[in-house]
C-alpha cells in the first residue's frame, strides 16, 4: 500500500472513532435524567455555555501551538481530554462536575484544528482532495453510525441513557491508543518548513512576493502567517465568503448545541424521542448535499448566482428554525431543523470551495483556522447575549431560536445588498465604456 494511503486510512479509522459517540443525541436528556438530576435551566444557562467559552478561549492556543509542535502530541491530547469529559459523564453528578466536564469539553473540540491540519503536513499536496474526502467520509459514518445505533437501542429499550455514554467512552479511550499510531510529522507547514530552494520558496508566497531574509525560525513562521493572512484578506472575495462562513460556524454550533433542549420543551417528559434518527438522517443528506455540492455547474459558481443562492439559503434556513421553534409538534420541529442542517452542509460545503479558490495552498489552514475563530468569537458573544444566566437577554429556549432564525434572515438581506453592489457595479463599468 502506497504510504499516502496508509496514512490516509490510520487517519480514517481515527476520525470514525472519535466521532462515534452514541451518546450525543440523548445528552440533554440524561443531564436532566436522574443521573444528575440538574434543571433544563441549568444545563441552558450554567452548563453549555461554559463549554462554548472554553472552546474559543482553547482555541486560540491550540491554533498558536499545533504548527509548532507539529500535529501529533496535539491529537493526542485531544484524545485524552473526550476520555476525561465521558469519565465525568459517567462517574461524577454534581453541577460543578458538568461544569469541569465543559471545560475538558473546549480542548477536546479545540484539538480537532490539529487532526484536520494533519493533513496537509503529512500528505503531498497532490493527495488533498482525496484524503480530505476520504477522513469526511469516515468522520460522517461515525455520526451515522452512533446515531443510529443510539435511537435503535433507546427505542427498544436494550440500553439506558448512563449505558450510551458507557459506549462513547469506550470510543474515546479506543481513539486516543489510535492517536498513538499516527506517524510523527517531522515538518510543518509555517515552523518547522523543509528547507525550500528559491523558486519553492517564490510559490510559498502569495503573488510571488519576494521572500524574507530571515534567519530565525520563528520569525519566518510569522513572515510567512503575516504574509498568507494579508494576501487572503485583500481580497474583498474572500472576505464576504468567510463572513459567510464565521456566520454559519457561529449559529451551527449554537444550535446544535442547544436543539435537544427545544425538543425537550415541545415535547414534554413522556413524548418519545426520535434524536437520534434525526441526526442519522441529517448526518447522511448532509454527506449527500455535501458531495452534490460538488457538481454544481461552474457557470453556476460565478459571483453573481452564488450571492443569490447564499442569499436564498440563509432565508430558508431561518424559515426553517422558525418552523421549528414555533410549532407545538416535535415532529415538525424535527422537519425545521432537518431542513435546516441540510442547507447548513450544502452552503458551508459551497463556501469552503469559493474561499480556497482565491488562497494559496499553504494557507487553508491558517485562513480556515481563523474563519473559524472569527465564528466561535461570534458564539461567544452570542451566548453571552441571549443564553448565560448572567448575560444580556437571558432569553427561554424558544427565545433564544427565535433569535437565530430571525439572523439567518438578516444574513439574507445582507447578501442580497451584496448582489446589489455587484449589480451597481456592473452597471457603472457598462456606463463607463
């Protein structure tokens, strides 16, 4: 087997086992369950947001010190904290356990920009696409997979809540001896660089900007991040698609975090939950959309239609939370969100494309690195504002969906005012000629 490939599928196995946690889809109802017996209130207000303040706040150092430690020790200590946060979901109770367990929570989500940026340290560029294919692939059989397994065993009784999280631990200890077998990386790509010759060097940088003569190491890591970072934001393009995509990180991960309380509250105590179909379903139309996004015919792709589309995406996925927030049948609620979570994955798929078309090689981590930062900042001060106890609104759960679907609205109306411009424009360089 051709070393790329090997690589490729220790990689796989890793991101299907680490994404096997059947334990997801039921995780509000087991807080509120008698194992820890704390309020809906509590867990909105006093627990989740926690996690979501870790995350940003991890982030921003795991961001700094992956390239420089190249990867691996990273991954692995990814692995080490999803086997501390489910030892804590299952061997702790109290409200200040849940909200240790959130902070181990942020460095086990904050690890993943080492897995994904794996990758491009370790694999000849030739090779990207497929194995970025490939690990998506694995990742999202993962998903499908737990959820599935999790709603067939709740829905037969075979398995209490205490017992899914029993099998996602499991997982994470499997994950983390798997960490241990990704081959070290002995290069990176800004701290640890090959020595490159002149010309290697001339197409490491943007516009074939003349290159730094720097000795020191960590000075020419920076040279080259300041370098990949203004050639990227210098580009009005790149800008608008990654205000897109921080927006959709931002309201992707709020809602999936706070979902299962909303079915909660439509629900009721006695209503039978189908969580884990849900995310099954949603986890294989999203890898179909995803993979549909693919093919859309380049004419398609020019400036002018992606706004629109974007700008009609947006609006649907905000109709759709509404829906989803409004109505008092759980099942349509299921639908909102369904739909919801289909656009998410068609439009982010899309996006992703669209930015890395206008970025050199080099960068997609560091500009996908810091489109995501921007969005979990964004979260941040979202949660603050809508959810926290302490925060601005404090706002019930409908409340606080209310409010996202109102944004994905707003997120409409603001590219349509981009395809405006581009019209405007097109009509002063018309009238100018």
């Amino acid at each position: 087997m051709e070393r790329w490939k090997l690589i490729s599928l220790i990689l796989c196995i890793f991101g299907f086992l680490k994404e096997f946690r059947p334990s997801e889809p039921f995780v509000f109802q087991f807080l509120t369950g008698p194992w820890h017996n704390v309020t809906v209130e509590q867990v909105v207000q006093d627990v989740f947001p926690i996690g979501t303040y870790s995350y940003v706040a991890q982030l921003v150092v795991v961001f700094l010190i992956t390239d420089y430690f190249r990867y691996k020790p990273l991954i692995i200590a990814g692995g080490l904290a999803g086997t501390t946060v489910w030892s804590l979901f299952v061997w702790t109770s109290s409200l200040r356990a849940l909200q240790l367990l959130e902070v181990f929570y942020g460095t086990y989500m904050a690890a993943d920009i080492a897995y994904w940026t794996y990758i491009y340290a370790k694999v000849d560029r030739k090779h990207y696409q497929k194995v970025t294919s490939h690990i998506r692939s694995a990742t999202q059989a993962g998903r499908f997979l737990a959820a599935t397994a999790s709603q067939t065993v709740i829905y037969y009784g075979l398995m209490d809540y205490l017992g899914l999280h029993y099998l996602s631990l499991a997982a994470q200890i499997a994950t983390t001896v798997w960490a241990f077998l990704l081959p070290p990386v002995p290069k990176s790509l800004y701290f640890h660089r090959q020595e490159p010759t002149a010309d290697d060097e001339l197409r490491a940088l943007p516009n074939n900007e003349k290159p730094p003569n720097i000795g020191s190491t960590c000075n020419r890591a920076i040279t080259l991040l300041w370098s990949h970072f203004k050639a990227a934001y210098s580009s009005f393009t790149v800008i608008r698609y990654s205000l897109w995509y921080s927006l959709a990180v931002c309201f992707y991960y709020q809602i999936t975090s706070y979902v299962q309380a909303l079915w909660s509250t439509i629900g009721g105590p006695d209503t039978v939950l189908w969580n884990g179909a849900v995310e099954a379903i949603l986890t294989l139309m999203g890898s179909l959309v995803a993979l549909l996004a693919g093919f859309v015919p380049p004419a398609l792709l020019t400036v002018k239609p992606t706004l629109f589309g974007l700008a009609a995406i947006a609006a649907l996925e905000g109709a759709g939370l509404l829906v989803a927030t409004a109505t008092s049948s759980l099942m349509v609620s299921y639908a909102g969100y369904t739909v919801f979570g289909i656009l998410h994955s068609f439009a982010i798929t899309l996006v992703s494309s669209e930015i890395a078309k206008h970025i050199c090689d080099d960068s997609f981590a560091l500009i996908f690195g810091v489109n995501t930062l921007v969005g979990l900042v964004s979260q941040t001060l979202l949660t603050i504002a809508v959810v926290d106890s302490d925060g601005w609104l404090a706002l019930d759960v409908r409340g606080q969906f209310t409010v996202y679907g109102i944004a994905f609205l707003t997120i409409g109306v603001l590219f349509v005012g981009f395809l405006l411009g581009e019209f405007y424009r097109a009509r002063r360089t018309e009238l100018s000629s």
